[in-house]
C-alpha cells in the first residue's frame, strides 16, 4: 500500500518571516527527488536560501510557480512514494484543509480578462525574474534599474553578477538628449558609418555584417530608443522624428547611414531634415511607405508581445521575416527562430507598443520628398519580401540611386543573405566616398589590375593621388628616374619592399598612420596584406615608372 503523499510548503526561515518569493525549482514535475538533496529556492526579505527535500519520492504535483509569492506554509508542491500511483491535486489540499497559494501576477492578468483580443496589457506578461536580495543591494550601489536586468540564474532569477555585467555594459551608450542615452557598438576606424536597426530588432540585426565594415570604417551600430540598453522615458508614441534627432546628435561631422526597415525610414528622414550630416545612404529592406499588411502585422507584433513568450513570439513572426526555402530547411528554421526570440527578449513589449503607436501617425514619403535626397543612396530590396516589397519604386523616386534585388531572400535580407548584402554595401560605400573626393577637386579615377586609384591634385609642382590596393594584389617591382614620392597609410595593412643603401629589398608592414618616403631611384613594391587605403604625394612626373617585374605582363611600360 502506498504511503500518502508528503507536502512541500513554504518554508518559514525566521520568526519575523511572514512570506517568501519562489525562485526555482531544481526538479521538473515528473522528476525523482532525494531526500537532502536541494529541490526549490525561496527568497525572503532577507537572503535567497535552496532549501532541501524533506523526503524522497517523486514530484507529482508543482502548487506553485517560480515568482510566486506564499505565505509561510502554503503548499508549494506535492511528492509521492512512486511515479505512477493515482494522485489528485485538488483532492489532496481539500484533505489538508489548505488553499492553493498566491496568485502569480500571470494568474491575476487571465483572470481579470486582460487576453481579450483588443486588450492592451502590461500584466499579461510573464511575472518578473526574480531578484536576489544581493543582486537588489548592488543594483542600488549602482544606480541600476534592476527590472532591465536580464537574469542568468536558476529560474532566470537576477543575480549579483547580472547586475554588475549590466551596469558594465551602460558604458557603451552615447547621450543624446537630456536623459537620454542609446546603446551603441562602436568598431574600426576611418569614415563613420551608422547602422539603424528596424522595427522590434535591435543590432545584432547588424552582427554579420559588423566584421567587414568595421576594416575600413568607423562603424557605431544603434539601438533605438527602449530597445536593449536604450532609454526611453514617458509612456507616448516612439515615432519617427524622435529617432531622427536621437541619431542625428550621433552623426555630427557625417555619416554614412544604413537603415534596415524602420532604420531605413529613419535614414530617410535624417537625409531630409538634416542633409549636411549624411554622406550617403543604404536602405535595406526599407520602410518608406507602410501599406495596409504591415500596419497589421505590426499592430499583431504589438499585441502579442505583450501577451507571449519570446518563443512563442518567435513561432508567430518569423514566418513574415524569412523566406519560403529559408524555412523549409530545419536547421535554419530553428536557428532563425532561436535568434528571434534572443532579440525579442530585449525589446520590452512597452518598447514594441509605443513604437507601433509612433508609426501609425506615420503616411509614408511623398515623392516630392524623396526627390530632395541628394547623397549616393543603395536600396536593396529582397525578393521575397512580405513586409515591404515596394522597395524598387523607392529607388525610381531618387534621383541616382542603385536598386539592389536579392533574390529569393525574405524581409531580414541582413541575416538571411548576409554576403550579398555585405558586398552591396561596399560597393556602394566605396562609390560613395570616392564621389566624395571627387567632389572635393579637379580629380579622375583610374582603374587598375590591382584595385584603382583616385587622382584628386595634378598640378606642374606635385600629384595627390589615393591608392585602393585589394587584400592579396600587389603593383610591379619599380622605380622612379625622376618622381620622388611619399605615402601615408589610410586603412588596412600594406607590406612596402623598398630599396636600401645597400641595394637589398627590406620589407616594412605599415598599418594606418605610418609613412615612408619613396626616394628617386629606389626599387620598390607596394602588396595589400587586406585591403589598403593610402594617400601618395609626389613631385608630377605621373609616366615615370620603370616596371621591373609586374603580376599583370606590364614590364617596361607606364600602362594604368
């Protein structure tokens, strides 16, 4: 005969403990427990305790959910002697004369009918991680808003270290307006480039991209307003000119902008109301004029947040975001689904809301307006896109712009074709800063076997010119019967073999900022060990060039 099932209840840990917060469970219902073995954690007013099983058996029923919060002896979970034997949960409280405890918040949202189709519900979200007291005295040491703070531990409960890796992380903001600071993530160095990330994602939207930008650029990817680390007070709409200024206090001295979906319309607006500070502009996927699906999708994307798990969030939107042959792979389809939900769980549901609020005072870009664009602009458009598939009328709206179409790739062409993205945008950013120089004097661009170089001075006392040599190409063993020249390292690592007093070649690795002077006479040999940026000075003598060895059949002659 079997014994009769033993109660686990809230544990009182002091005689002025009154009630305890559930933390986590260590066993799954189902699960075989030992007796002296941890089976739950509590936290009270004053410390967060594992507390053991007082028996073995099997853990038949759980009473209570992490979060919730019981009074002393309230039943918490029920063990029996085996894992099979008849059990009913209300049957065994009734015997005990006991009550289900507290409610979680979770509870208290349902009942109330808060997960009515039109609700708007702060409540229906999962309860709170639980905090432990260690990681709430820190958070006040530091000034820290502990509720932003996403938890690592057993239940996801908030720990000290939690608290500390968070704070630490505040430091990689950049202010811009009084009391409010935008998480940024700052890689490279040379032109700034800013990355915008879309509607509900946050820039690890950006994250494959990152690596090969960052070579040659000052690259500062940005989360928007609420999302991440990002502030956002008040409780209004999020729109479109408020994330206008915010990056434009970040695009002082100008910037290349590349917007993805709602970042795309942010770019936009930044070309046209602060035109001085865009160098250029790429549009990914671009939002520039949100027709009837989107402002349903979006409106769906606002309601579940505040009702699902990131997960389940996940499973509802990813099938909009990702192409057909995308999500008939397995692998690819949980990874997409995986990487969702990380993002969603650091884009509050407030955060999606009022951002879903701020669109819908948004009408689009009148063609009148996008005729005032005025900077090199990229438009890609992905051609599977749901979300926002007029992307190449955008590009017929201004004037000069390149329409990139990504084939069979969904609304997150940034994830789901990262490389043909990723060469769109050097190229365009390549055109576009030589359009730059261009502009600045009297220059030309001369192709090369080796890459291309811009002459942007040429006049009877000295040539300015800028080389763009690429990774792995080098130009021809040479030297000079008149020119005398200089360089100077821009970007990238370039290997200089030059003649020295002795007449032997010696090697020098030169990275940005170093130079060396070319004297007349002195073979040399310039080899890109990755691409390489470099401006040369030198006397005019532009055909003065003796090839020795060339890579390319060009010896003993001045051809580009």
């Amino acid at each position: 005969m079997s014994q009769a099932p033993t109660l686990i209840a809230m544990p009182r840990l002091g005689m002025t403990m009154r009630e305890g917060r559930l933390v986590a469970w260590h066993v799954g219902v189902g699960g075989e427990v030992r007796r002296g073995e941890p089976l739950f954690v509590i936290e009270s007013d004053k410390a967060e305790v594992e507390i053991e099983a007082p028996a073995s058996g099997w853990l038949r029923h759980v009473f209570a959910a992490p979060g919730t919060v019981a009074a002393c002896g309230a039943p918490l979970a029920a063990l029996t002697t085996g894992p099979d034997e008849p059990f009913d949960p209300a049957g065994f409280l009734a015997s005990l004369g006991r009550a289900a405890p507290g409610k979680t918040p979770a509870d208290v949202a349902s009942e109330r009918g808060d997960d009515a189709p039109h609700a708007r519900s702060r409540a229906a979200t999962p309860p709170a991680a639980p905090v432990s007291p260690a990681a709430r005295r820190r958070a006040a040491d530091l000034g820290v808003d502990v509720t932003r703070v996403q938890g690592t531990g057993p239940g996801g409960r908030v720990t000290r270290a939690d608290v500390e890796t968070f704070a630490a992380a505040l430091g990689e903001r950049r202010e811009v307006a009084p009391g409010v600071a935008l998480e940024v993530r700052e890689r490279g160095a040379g032109p700034l480039v800013l990355l915008l990330p879309g509607f509900g994602s946050d820039l690890s939207t950006f994250a494959r991209l990152l690596p090969a930008l960052s070579r040659d650029h000052h690259v500062v990817a940005v989360n928007l307003r609420g999302v991440g680390l990002s502030d956002a007070p008040g409780e209004g709409p999020l729109d479109l000119s408020m994330f206008v200024e915010d990056v434009a206090a970040l695009a002082v001295g100008g910037a290349h902008v590349v917007g993805a979906s709602l970042g795309a319309a942010v770019a936009i607006g930044l070309a046209l109301a602060h035109p001085e500070l865009v160098r250029s502009l790429a549009l990914l996927t671009p939002l520039s004029s949100p027709d009837g699906r989107l402002r349903a999708v979006v409106d769906a994307w606002a309601r579940l947040a505040a009702r699902l798990t990131p997960e389940e969030l996940g499973c509802a939107l990813v099938p909009w975001l990702f192409s057909s042959r995308h999500l008939e792979d397995d692998a690819r389809r949980e990874r997409a689904l995986k990487g969702f939900a990380e993002v969603a769980a650091r884009v509050p549901s407030d955060t999606v809301r009022r951002m879903a609020e701020g669109l819908r005072s948004f009408g689009g870009f009148a063609n009148a307006d996008l005729a005032r664009v005025r900077v090199p602009t990229l438009v890609v458009e992905a051609g599977e896109d749901l979300l926002t598939p007029n992307a190449g009328s955008l590009a017929g709206s201004i004037a000069g712009a390149q329409h990139v179409r990504v084939a069979g790739s969904g609304h997150a062409v940034t994830l789901e074709a990262a490389a043909a993205v990723e060469a769109a945008l050097r190229r365009h950013l390549e055109a576009a800063e030589g359009d730059t120089r261009m502009e600045q004097g009297d220059g030309r661009r001369v192709e090369k076997p080796w890459g291309h170089e811009l002459i942007w001075a040429h006049t009877e006392r000295y040539v300015g010119k800028l080389l763009v040599i690429e990774a792995g190409k080098r130009l021809s063993l040479q030297l000079h019967e008149r020119k005398d020249e200089s360089i100077l390292v821009i970007r990238g690592r370039l290997r200089l073999e030059l003649e020295g007093d002795d007449g032997e070649l010696v090697a020098h690795d030169l990275g940005p900022g170093e130079h060396r002077r070319i004297r007349t006479g002195r073979k040399h040999r310039f080899s890109a060990v990755e691409r390489v940026e470099l401006v040369e000075v030198s006397t005019p003598e532009l055909d003065d060039v003796v090839r020795i060895s060339d890579d390319y059949g060009r010896e003993g002659t001045s051809k580009p």
